[in-house]
C-alpha cells in the first residue's frame, strides 16, 4: 500500500475526528440505557448506536470506505451467512409446534 | 521459481497483496464465530425461565468499568492506526510510541476485566450460576483471549519484529497494517459487546 | 516423494542459494506444500484405515450380537469387551469415533489437505501456497489434533460416545473423552481454518499469467468453493465446543434445561434454563457445509480425471462453476433439515424443506454434466478412470436417496434410520473415497514420478465396487424397515427388524470383502514408489498447468514460470495433430483475447534469493 504524506496527514485528520464520534456515541449509549427503556426500543437503540460506531471503526481505521471489491464481496457474503446464523436458531425456536415447554 | 510473488507488493488485478487478503478471510471467519455466540445469546435470553435472566446487565455488571474499558479500547484504536500512519510518515519513533501505547491499553483493558471477573467471584457468581453469566463469561472471556493475542502479535512488532523497519519497511509497515486490522476487529467486537451485555 | 531429492536439469546455480536441509525441515516442519501434501495425504489413509477398522468391529457386534469376537476379542479389556463380548458403551464408542475420524481425520485431510495441497498450486501454476508456514502449522494442529482424538481410548470411560454429533444433554453428561473430543476438535477447526485461508489466498492471488478464473481447472473451483465453506460455517461449531466444554468443566448450562433427570438421578449441578436445540442448530451450521467439503474435491478430481480420459473438453464448464457456487452458497442455508423431527413448526421446516430441494438443482447439474461429459468420448480406461466412472452412479444414489430426506414428511419415516447412514455412506464411500482413489491413480505419477501398477489397479477397484454397493445397499432395506441406527444389537430385540437382520450378514461379510479389496492397493502403493513404470512429466497427456511441471517436480515447482495460452480442458481440438492442446503451451489453437490477458501483466519473474 503506497501512502503519499499528504495523504496519511488527511488519514490523520479523520482518526481523530472519529475518535471523538466514537467516544461522544459511546457516552450516548450508556447514557440512554440510564432511561430504562421497554426492551425492544432499547434493544434497536443499542443495536443502532452500536452499528453507528462499528460502521466508523471499519471504514476508517481498517480503512474499509477506499478497500478493493474482492474484500467487499468476501465480507458480504459473510454478512449474509452471519444474519442466517444469527437469526435460524432464535426463528426455528419461536416457530416451535406445541406449548413452549421452557417457558 | 521460488519465492512468493505478491507478498508485499499488490497484484495488479485484484489490487491487493497477499497477507492484506489473509486477514480478511480470517477476520470474516472471526465475524462467523461471535456470530455464533452472538446468536446463542439471543436464543438463551429468548427461551430463559421467567425469572433466571436479570432485567438490566447492571444487576450483574459494573456499567462505569466497562465505560471505561470502552473508552480504552477506542482509544487504543487510535493510538494503533496512528503507529501504521507513523511509519507511513517514515517516523519510526512516533511508532514506537503510538505502538507501546497501544500495547499498554491493552494491558490496562484485561486489568479492568481482571478486577470485573475477580468482583464476580466475589459476590459468589459464577457461570453456573445462571446462563446470564454463563454467556457473559464465556464471550468476554474469548474477547479477553483475543486481546492477549493481539497484544502479543503488537509487543512483537514493537520489540524484536521492528528489526525489519531496517531491512524491509514496507514489508513491516505491511505488518503493522495487518495486525493493526486484526486490533481493530477486537475493538469491533467490543463495541458489540458492550451494549449487549451490560446496557441491556 | 521428498521435494528436494529429484532435482530438475540446470538450475544448480539456483540451488546453491539453498542449504540442504535436514531430516526434520525437509519430512516433518517442512513447508514445501508438496511434502505437506504428502503428509496430509498419507496420514488421512492411515486414519481411514483406523476408521474402517472401528467400524470392521461394529459390524461383527451387528451381525453377531452378544458373541464374543473370534481371536482378538481379549485384546479389548474387560472395560470394553469383557469375556470378547462388546459392552455397548464401547459399541457407541467405536461409532462416534469412527465417524468423527472418517470425516475429520480422513476425508477432509485427503481430499482438501492433501489433494488440495498437493495439486492446486500445481495447477495453478504458482511456486508454492500463499502462506506456507502457516500451512505447515495447519498440518501440525491436524496431527496434534488426531493424537488427542486417538487418545481419548484410553482415558477412563473411554472415548467419545455420544455420536459424532455429540448432542447435548447426552454429550454433557458424557465420560472424560468427550472434553478430549471438543479439545481435538478446536484443534481440527483451527487446522481447517487457517488452510482455507491459505486455499483461497493462493488461488485468488498465485495463478499464472494468463490463468483468468474461467480458465481454472474445475477441480480448483471446488476447493475454492469447499475452502469458503471451510472458512465460514467452521467458527459456529468452534464456538459451539466451547460452550459444550464450558458446560462440562464448568457447570454452566449453554446446552442443559431446566430440571433435568437422567436414570433418576436430578441434574441440580447444573442451573438449567439453556436449549439443548442450541447445540444442534449451531452443531448443523457446521455439519451441514461439511458434507459439501466432503464431495466437492472429489467432484474436482472427478472432472480432472474424466476430461483426461475421454479426450474431449468437459461438457457445461460455465455451467460446472455456476452450479458450484450456488452450491456453495446454498449449503450454508439448510442445515435444519437435519432438525425436522425436534419439534420445529411447520413454516420453519418448510423454509428448510425448501432451501433442500432447491440445492439438489446445481447438484444435479454438476452430475449431469459430468455424466454428458461421456457422450461420443473416447474412453481410455485407465484405473483413475474407472473409480471416476463408478463415482457417477453411486453418487447418483447417494444424492436421490438423500432427497426423501430432504423432504419434513417423508423424513418422519426415515430419520435416524439406517436409511440416513445409506444415504451418506454412498455418498461418502463410494463417492468421496472413490473419487479421492481416482485422484490418487491420477496423480501419483506426478508426485512420484511412477505408475501406480494398473493390474494392482484394476484388482483394487472391481471387489472394491462390488463389496461398497453389498454393505450400504442392505442398509436402505434395514432403513425403510424402521431400524434405527446407533442400536449396539443392529435391531435384534426389535420385532419390526427381525425380517430384515439377514442383511447385517450380508453387510458385514461384505465389509470383510471391502477390507481385503484395499490390500491391492497398499501394496501397490508402496511397491510402485520403487518398481512402479518411470512416468514422464505429462503422465497422461493431459492439459493443465501441473503436467508442465517434472514428475516429481523440484522445489519451486516450474523450472521455468508456466503461462496458461487457453482453458484447461482443450482435447481432441480440430486441427491440431495430437488429441490434446495444454494450457502451458504456446501458439496453436487458443482463445481469442489472449493478447488481452497478457497486456500489463507483469511476469512473475524469478528473483536472485
């Protein structure tokens, strides 16, 4: 990876606005988790907010937003195969036949 | 024919040389592995007993330590891709500096959890305690894992692997980029984490 | 078989640079992927051979239930088979273990390890893998891994016992081997994820001028898919052991419900509340790509071999590679049918009955056009061929008996029958493991520079053929019949099974039968690498890039740095005066838009080390 100066000084500037994004969100998030909220708004709050700063860690510090397309499509696929993984056991349980015998 | 071609310099069609590839895919199977854990979490709160899972992760967990850890961690991230921009600027001693703090969050990140884990026990909670504790111990307990190994593959290339800033910087700049990903993927995880466990 | 020993003509002076290595860098640490190869290779056989002796054992205990075992039955202790009659502990040991070690510890190191080591740089062109020493730490954790899993024997209460599944609650409560079982398969996992890195890496990043990925040998599309499989679908299992060993070592309750009793006894050590479901899904997730791992490379080596001995270019190549990466894609979104019968509602199991039936398309197109490959061919019937041919029809049954299965209604009947261990066993055995016998016969030429005797060859296949179809056809019957599997007695306390217990007779002599067929094969192996007809570099007049190579080819692979002029398959090409037009070779018949290809492409030159 060839990196002119001028070009890691612009790098730079962008570090650190993000770190300041990521600590201000930080700070949002417990702040908000303060308020008690019912469970399904906190859970898409939380999850909102932390997507946010995730999204900022990837593009800027691993450089992600200026990536070639071959990573793009390997972490898209892994996207996709994450969210089947993520969601198949919790739908297959809820879609159980009979009474919820845990419950 | 024998040495490796696209080991440092990027090939010309895919653009990318062949360790920036390899930490890709790793990093995507890590994603799939606190994926799982992410999705056994999920269907553990789902199917809990009424009653076996505490309403707010703070009736377990200290929300302020895992702030702070939060902060740490973050900030660690910075210091990190501020130690690849060092050598990309050609200054070695910015490196080292932006690298040994790095390392040292670190340190200080697994003491914080160092003292969580110890209050745990404590309060006698443990992972058979409930499944709570059991999914919080189990997924911080394999972030801390990867933690300590990036903090051994950052001390190496602070110590005895910044040889080759004299024999081949860009093969080490390279390096750093490389580890440096895999340290911000710990972050990421974290950030995931954090909200997960203890503000839900 | 050492990479370093046949040296090519010329390049001493190259060699110079290199200092001779020793016993242990060259045999043990090496990280030539050749020799790697070969060690993946040669310690998957030896694993299968272990496997099918566990399973030579369970078969004698089936078709003779109760009678102590002729001969070597005092061999086994009074902990597993007292007086030489087995305990059905160790009976459920032998099976748990003979299938973790078949897929674990043999097909997959063979036919990814060791094929895809071995042969995929090759074909590619390239010097070596990407990363080799991360490939020869993958070998070692495969090793290490193994010598857990073995291990586990002879800890007290045996080895693993709860089906190559390990299903919890059953796995939890289980003996000592279980947690040597999950530590064997962190370390396997570990092994298989750091190769797929490696496989994918190397193929993207190493081919060689000229060699665009619709160029690729099919065989190295199917690594390339089966190392994505590898890479992905692995972690949940990794992260579903230690949750299992956590339950274990820790008492946490990941995989334990509330109030549960076992023999009367209350697990009150345990807090419960977790989802034994939980283990399965995540456990299935994994399971479920794996078996594509498993007929991928063998459909590789399939194709290879056929384009090779029908001399004409495989039919459908575009169509191959499509179907191959849908395959893949699709594997990652059916395992619940595997899970039809735990209590799942009728939508999921129909999204799941969907997703099945909808993979068994690029399956069959794979097969298809494989099989159209034989059309108005000229076939040579070289042993390699022989296997390949075979492969097409069992994998057929294999495959159409799976799709019953695959169906939630017909799977009520049939699940956890013997109808299932038909199923993937001809899938598997006469599939996978004729396929990889292909490779071999293909192959060992190029590796160590002799035939494989092709009377030994033929000896091999013909009982080999017979033997596989009389041990898995019975167990359809057996199936369709209603005997379960897993039954340490093969069904003989069961009145609906009393009609079809012949047939554990008929298995297990054919077992017997299959067992002396493989001895043609050993030692033809080994007699070859000395006695064995000199092969030439091109041991079959074949077109891709390995066969530029010397047989056996030096370290570095190419003496000289190979370019591919056309597709890999360009056989009995009108005009030309040989039945064949390599990949490597210049001028003649080739793609238009070669020039484009070369345009602004660096050759890989050969640096001064």
């Amino acid at each position: 990876m060839s990196g002119a100066h001028t070009d890691v000084d612009k790098h730079v500037r962008t570090y650190i606005t993000v770190f300041v994004v990521l600590m201000a969100l930080t700070l949002i998030t417990v702040a908000i988790s303060y308020l008690h909220l019912p469970l399904g708004p906190a859970v898409a709050l939380a999850l909102f907010v932390a997507i946010v700063k995730g999204t900022l860690v990837a593009c800027f510090f691993m450089h992600l937003v200026s990536e070639r397309k071959l990573i793009y499509w390997v972490l898209g696929f892994t996207v996709v195969f994450f969210f089947f993984c993520l969601l198949g056991p919790w739908l297959s349980e809820i879609n159980e036949i009979g009474p919820h015998l845990r419950n | 024919m024998d040495a490796i071609p696209y080991t440092v310099e990027p090939r010309p069609d895919t653009g990318l040389n062949n360790v920036k590839i390899g930490i890709w895919l790793f990093l995507a199977s890590e994603v799939m592995l606190f994926g799982a854990l992410f999705a056994s979490y999920i269907l553990l709160r789902v199917g809990a007993p009424p009653g076996t899972w505490p309403v707010h992760g703070a009736e377990y967990l200290s929300v302020p330590l895992a702030t702070l850890n939060t902060a740490i961690l973050i900030s660690s991230s910075v210091t990190m891709v501020m130690s690849w921009a060092s050598l990309m600027r050609r200054d070695f001693g910015k490196y080292r500096l932006y690298m040994g703090l790095t390392v040292l969050a670190g340190f200080v990140f697994l003491v914080v959890k160092y003292f969580e884990y110890t209050a745990k026990f404590h309060h006698d909670w443990f992972p058979s305690t409930n499944n709570f504790l059991a999914i919080y111990f189990t997924m911080t307990g394999l972030h801390a894992l990867h933690v300590i190994g990036g903090m051994a593959v950052n001390a190496y290339l602070l110590a005895p692997g910044s040889k080759m800033w004299r024999t081949a910087p860009e093969q080490f700049t390279n390096r750093v980029e490389t580890a440096g990903l895999f340290w911000h993927f710990v972050d990421l995880v974290w950030i995931f984490l954090f909200p997960i466990l203890y503000l839900l | 078989m050492a990479a370093h020993s046949h040296d090519a003509h010329g390049d001493q002076a190259h060699h110079a640079h290199h200092p001779v290595l020793g016993f242990w860098r060259r045999y043990v640490f090496s990280t030539d992927h050749k020799v790697i190869g070969i060690q993946y290779a040669l310690t998957g056989l030896l694993f299968l051979l272990f496997g099918f002796s566990l399973m030579m054992l369970m078969r004698w205990q089936l078709a003779n239930p109760g009678v102590p075992l002729p001969l070597i039955g005092g061999w086994f202790g009074e902990t597993r088979m007292p007086g030489g009659v087995m305990l059905p502990e160790f009976y459920n040991q032998l099976g748990a273990m003979h299938g973790t070690i078949m897929v674990f510890l043999g097909v997959v190191p063979l036919a990814v390890g060791g094929f895809g080591n071995f042969s995929v740089p090759l074909q590619i062109g390239a010097p070596d893998m990407a990363f080799p020493r991360l490939n020869m730490a993958s070998y070692h954790l495969y090793f290490w891994g193994g010598v857990v899993m073995l291990g586990s024997f002879f800890l007290p209460g045996g080895a693993a016992q709860s089906g190559w599944t390990s299903y919890s609650p059953l796995a939890n409560i289980a003996p000592m081997g279980q947690t040597a079982w999950l530590l064997g398969m962190v370390l396997l996992i570990t092994s298989s994820l750091l190769g797929a890195v490696n496989f994918i890496t190397t193929i993207i990043q190493l081919r060689a001028k000229g060699l665009t990925f619709f160029r690729l040998p099919f065989f190295v599309w199917a690594q390339f898919v089966t190392a994505f499989l590898l890479l992905l679908a692995f972690p949940p299992l990794e992260a579903a052991a230690v949750m299992q060993l956590a339950d274990r070592l820790l008492d946490t309750s990941f995989f334990m419900p509330e109030g549960l009793v076992v023999s009367g006894q209350v697990m009150d050590a345990y807090a419960g509340g977790g989802s034994p479901l939980l283990w399965q899904h995540l456990f299935w997730f994994l399971a479920h790509p794996e078996v594509y791992v498993l007929i991928l490379p063998a459909l590789g080596i399939v194709a290879e071999v056929i384009a090779n001995n029908t001399r004409k270019p495989l039919w459908g190549y575009k169509a191959l590679v499509y179907s191959v990466l849908g395959v893949g894609f699709l594997s990652f979104v059916v395992w619940a049918h595997h899970m039809f019968l735990t209590g799942m509602g009728t939508t999921i199991n129909a999204f799941f009955q969907t997703t099945t039936m909808i993979i068994s398309i690029p399956s069959v197109i794979i097969l298809t056009a494989l099989i159209l490959s034989l059309w108005g061919a000229s076939i040579r019937f070289t042993t390699p061929m022989l296997f390949a041919l075979a492969f097409l029809p069992m994998f057929g049954i294999g495959g159409l008996t799976g799709l019953p299965l695959g169906l939630s209604a017909a799977d009520i009947h049939l699940h956890d029958t013997y109808y299932v261990i038909g199923h993937f066993h001809y899938v598997v055995a006469p599939g996978t493991l004729f396929a990889l016998f292909a490779g071999i016969y293909y192959w060992y030429p190029k590796a160590t520079g002799r035939y494989l005797s092709s009377f030994l060859g033929k000896l091999h296949f013909w009982p080999s053929f017979i033997f596989m179809n009389g041990v898995f056809f019975p167990m359809f019957i057996q199936g369709m019949a209603g005997v379960s599997r897993r039954l340490f007695d093969g069904g003989e306390t069961y009145a609906h099974a009393q009609d079809v217990l012949w047939l554990n007779d008929l298995m297990s002599w054919s077992a017997w039968g299959l067992g002396l067929a493989q001895i043609p094969f050993i030692v033809n192996f080994f007699l070859s690498l000395k006695r064995g007809a000199v092969a030439p570099a091109n041991a079959w007049d074949a077109t891709t890039l390995e066969w530029a190579a010397p047989s056996p080819p030096p370290h570095g692979n190419f003496l000289v740095p190979p370019a591919a002029y056309r597709g890999p398959y360009e056989y009995s090409v009108p005009g030309e005066e040989r039945d064949f037009l390599p990949q490597f070779e210049p001028g003649g018949a080739s793609d238009p838009g070669d020039e484009a290809d070369m345009a602004g492409f660096d050759p890989q030159t050969v640096p001064a080390e």
